[in-house]
C-alpha cells in the first residue's frame, strides 16, 4: 500500500498524523501542502474517494480563508473554480491529508486513522 501524507512542517496536528504513520511503520511518501499543493485533479480525485463535501477540505480556521471571508463567497463559487482556488494555496486546505489505496483522512484523529490505516 502506498499513500501520500500532505502536511505542513509547522502544523502540530500534522506532526501527530506524521508520527503516527511513521510509528505504524506504513511507508508513505510525504508532500508539503503548502509549497506543493495537490493539483485540482488530485484534490477532485481526493474529495470523491473520501464521499465528503467539498467544504469539508477548506481549513476553515485559516488566516486566508477568513482574510479572503470565503465563508460568504464559496455558496456562489462553481465546483470547477472551489478546486481552482483549494489547488492555487495550500494553506487554503484543511490538513493533514493522508491518500491512497482508495482511502483519506482529512486533519488527525487516532481512533480515524487506526480505523482507515490501521
């Protein structure tokens, strides 16, 4: 099984997910959400494995996306310009993101990743 871990070096949470993983010994390849975010493809092809709305990616705590009050403007946003904008900044999108083998993860729980990469 191989699965891409997206994460942010700064971010505690993803630090957690990180060790996590790294504890379980599962082998996964890790990106920088926020120098490489995932491309709109991958975001839509994230977003449809996982079953979830599409707001569900969108770190909603974020500096940006309140500097940017996405909160008003995503409801008018098409689906097509909603990924544009996730695939344009990295610090848009909630994180960690753990995909592969046909599964994700959005942010750090325990018992969800025992559960999914367990």
């Amino acid at each position: 099984m191989k699965i891409t871990y997206y994460g942010y070096p700064k971010c505690t949470t993803c630090r957690k997910a990180k060790k996590w993983l790294t504890d379980q010994g599962i082998d996964f390849d890790e990106v920088n959400l926020v120098e490489e975010p995932p491309t709109a493809d991958t975001l839509k092809d994230m977003i449809e494995t996982s079953g979830l709305e599409m707001k569900k990616f969108f770190n909603t705590n974020g500096k940006v996306y309140r500097e940017e009050k996405l909160k008003d403007k995503l409801p008018e946003m098409s689906e097509d310009e909603k990924l544009a904008l996730l695939a344009s900044n990295g610090m848009l999108i909630k994180r960690p993101i753990v995909f592969g083998d046909g599964k994700v993860t959005l942010g750090f729980k325990e018992e969800t990743f025992e559960e999914v990469w367990g």
